[in-house]
C-alpha cells in the first residue's frame, strides 16, 4: 500500500501522505519553508477554527452555504477544538507573511474532516466539500490571518495572563495582611532611606501588577475589532451582506468575549497597531514583574553576607560545587522571561511597520512573539508564585537591626535641629561609628532626654 496519495491544487499534483488530513497547499509549503522548529501556535490554530465555524454559521444563516455542508464543517472544526487532529497542522511560522498557507492548512484539514463526518452521518451534499469553494467561503487569507491573531490575543490574555497575575497579587494582599505593622528601613538608589513598612512594600508589589492588569484590560476593545469580511483588500469582495456582522456576532457567541467587525476594514488588514499596543501593555507588565523579581532576591539575598531581610522557599540545591547554597532560582526565570517579552515587543514593532499598500505581511512572525510572550509570562507569573512568593516570610528581627542601624533615621530629626545639622549629625555617626544619638548629643544639637522624645523609628512610616 503505498504511503502517500495524489492531491491537486491550482497548481497541479502534489503527493500528499496516505494519512494526513492536509491536501495540496499544505504539502507545498511544508516542503517549500524548512526553515527553523517553530510551528504555528495552538492558539492560532484553536481561533482559526473559531472562525471558521463561525463563517460557516454565518454563511449558512445567509443562505450562501447548504445546511450539511456547514454541519459537516462545523463538526470538523468541534473535533479540532477538542484537541483532536493536532499533529495536522505542522506549518512553520516563517512562511508567507500573509498566512495564507497556515489558512489554507485549516481550510483543507477541516474539508478532509468535513467529508468523512458526511460519509460517517449519511449527509446529502451536492458535492465534496471543497477547502476553498466552502470552508474558505466569503472569506480570504488576508482576513483571516488576521482576525485569528485578535481572536487567539484576546483569549490568552483573558484565559491565561489576566489569570496569572491575579493569583499573584491574591498573595501579596495575604503577604500585607501577614506583615502589617512590621517596620524596616526603605532603599532609593541602593542606599539606605527613612523607614517604611514591610506591607506598604509588598502593596507597592501589588499595585504593579494591578495596574498591568488594567493596561492589559485597556488594550482589549482594540483586539476586540475583526478583520473578518474585508476579504482581500478590505472591499469585503465575495461576501455577502451582513456577513461581516454576523460573523462577529457567532464569534463572540462561540468564545464567551464581545467581539465586533472592524468598521474600517481598510486598516484592519493592513494595521498591526491594536496587537502592537496590546503587547505594549503585557511588555509593561513584564517589566513590573522583573522589578519585583529583582526586589525579592536581593531583600532575600545572603544568607549571612547579604539584606536577608526575607526568606524565600529553598526548592532546589544552587551550585554543583557549594554544598548548601540556595539560590533564587524563581526570581530568575521570571527575570529571563521579561527578558524574552523585551525582545519580542521590539520584533512586534518592527514586524507592525512592514508590509505595503494593503496588507501587512509580517503577520505570522507578530502572533507567534504575541502568544509566545503572553504564554511566557503566564506561566512565570504563576510558578513564581507558586514557588517563591507564596512562602516569602520576614525576617523581622534582621529587619529590626538593619532599621536601627540606618543613619537615614536622622531624617525625623530636620524638624528639631535643620537639615544641615542632622546631615552633620549622621557624618558624625558613620565616621566615628557612634549612634545617631551620640553623634546628636556629643554635637550638642538635643538632649539625651529629648532625643528619645522626638526619635521614634516605627512612627515615621
């Protein structure tokens, strides 16, 4: 039996092997474009079939498509999403920048599907469903592309990354909880400053991430906008009437979140700028996510010779050579993938601004460095949590002594002998290694008795 059979397309025959889903198209760029590992993401996969059941629907409803073959169509694209078929759609993300050969992959894939659903429930169809002729029906590559790309950002960013960060800042409200009343010396520049609470500290944490989380909230009504309906050049040449509508309307049925036509399909097929801004906001998330990282290994940093002001979980051995050394490997992974988020916003700007007249063709390239950020980022966000921040627990007493031991103390002194005095006063205490109320006293500025009146460290935060 042999192991491929003969497919045709526009350009003629192609072999195809005996057991795969795909036809044609697929095969010629699969052999065209072996370039690097990295493959269509799932998540462009999972919205293409979105919206291609949708489109099937929509068509069906405007009776430009017959009721069986959308069934058909519609069943084949269910199977997908259920996490059948994965292994048929192997396209590499470095093809054309349109997309067209990944849509063409789902096309044919769900055609294959499609009319072996039909034999199997004994639909009457008029003909073999065709990729092109009804699954690509009323639409184009260059519409698809990408509405899938909004469709599969909105979703990993409501699914996977707004998720993440969420149980993140639940544990540093538990962490203010734990904390409040627990008093250590802040930082500005690397250096000791006036006093602040640990709490107030990890709420400034929080805030972070709160406030990615509304930059990233911001940016979805953007992404909301579907390029579906334009079909090549934004005429929406080929569809019917009210397709563009409907078909928004069945996606934001079928995936749970509001979705709308682009009312200017012009720039929805030649603009990039709504998935540009968006990963603007997940790139400010990661960057808040790397402060944070960087904040909680150095007050854990030690254990003797460093802040060791906090303790973090110990989850696996950190050298290979130094018995007993722990490192902050959490802090580190999340640190490395903010790094990696950095990168792909640069390679989403650039990709954004390309392409000419009516179509941007650097579209594969942005959804890939897209999901893979937001996936990323998710996951790092969690793991950190899960493994670090969670078992974070004060060193009250180290916090203690590195507070009574700050010359920025002096600071509550300004409104008693001046500023000039209080910085002579901690010149004093640092040269000769005496207290802040030696120094204060020796110089003549307070009393002994009115230095304990006005010096009180945990009631300047």
């Amino acid at each position: 039996m042999a192991d491929f059979r003969v497919e045709h397309d526009s350009m003629g025959e192609m072999h195809v092997p005996a057991d795969a889903l795909w036809g044609a198209q697929t095969q010629r760029s699969y052999e065209n474009f072996r370039i690097g590992t990295e493959t269509q993401p799932e998540g462009i996969i999972s919205a293409f079939m979105q919206l291609k059941k949708a489109a099937a629907l929509a068509n069906v409803e405007l009776g430009t498509l017959d009721a069986a073959v959308g069934e058909a169509i519609c069943a084949a694209c269910d199977e997908v999403l259920a996490g059948c078929h994965a292994d048929q759609f192997p396209l590499k993300v470095w093809q054309t920048g349109s997309g067209t050969q990944s849509n063409m992959n789902a096309n044919e894939v769900i055609a294959t599907r499609a009319n072996q659903i039909a034999a199997e429930k004994n639909l009457s169809l008029a003909a073999p469903i065709h990729p092109n002729d009804h699954v690509n029906r009323s639409q184009s590559s260059n519409d698809t592309f990408p509405t899938a790309m909004h469709l599969a950002a909105v979703l990993a960013v409501r699914t996977q990354l707004i998720p993440a960060a969420q149980q993140l800042i639940e544990t540093f409200k538990r962490l203010e909880h734990e904390n409040e009343g627990v008093v250590k010396s802040g930082r500005t520049h690397l250096q000791d400053a006036v006093p602040i609470s640990f709490s107030q500290e990890i709420s400034g944490w929080r805030g972070m991430l709160e406030t990615g989380v509304e930059a990233l909230d911001a940016s979805l009504p953007m992404l909301s906008r579907l390029a579906l309906g334009g079909t090549a050049v934004g005429t929406g040449l080929n569809a019917p009437e009210g397709f563009d509508l409907l078909v928004a309307d069945k996606l934001s049925e079928l995936t749970g979140q509001p979705f709308e036509t682009d009312p200017n399909k012009f720039h929805a097929l030649t603009a990039k700028d709504a998935l540009v801004f968006s990963h603007g906001a997940v790139k400010a998330l990661a960057a808040n996510a790397m402060k944070i990282a960087n904040d909680v290994r150095w007050l854990a940093s030690g254990p003797r010779l460093g802040l060791g002001e906090i303790r973090i979980p110990e989850n696996e051995p950190g050298s290979s050579i130094m018995p007993g050394k722990v490192n902050p490997t959490q802090c580190e992974a999340l640190t490395m993938v903010a790094v990696q988020v950095m990168g792909n916003d640069a390679a989403i700007g650039f990709a954004a601004s390309q392409g000419n007249f009516e179509l941007n063709v650097f579209m594969p390239v942005i959804a890939y460095n897209y999901l893979q950020s937001v996936r990323l980022l998710a996951d790092a966000l969690r793991s950190f949590d899960e493994h670090c921040a969670s078992g974070i627990v004060a060193d009250r007493e180290r916090m203690h002594d590195n507070l009574h031991h700050s010359l920025m103390l002096v600071t509550c002194l300004n409104p008693y002998i001046g500023y000039e005095n209080a910085a002579r006063v901690a010149h004093k205490a640092f040269e000769e290694n005496v207290s802040l109320k030696e120094a204060c006293v020796a110089l003549g500025y307070l009393t002994p008795e009115r230095f304990d009146e006005v010096f009180r460290p945990e009631e300047m935060v």
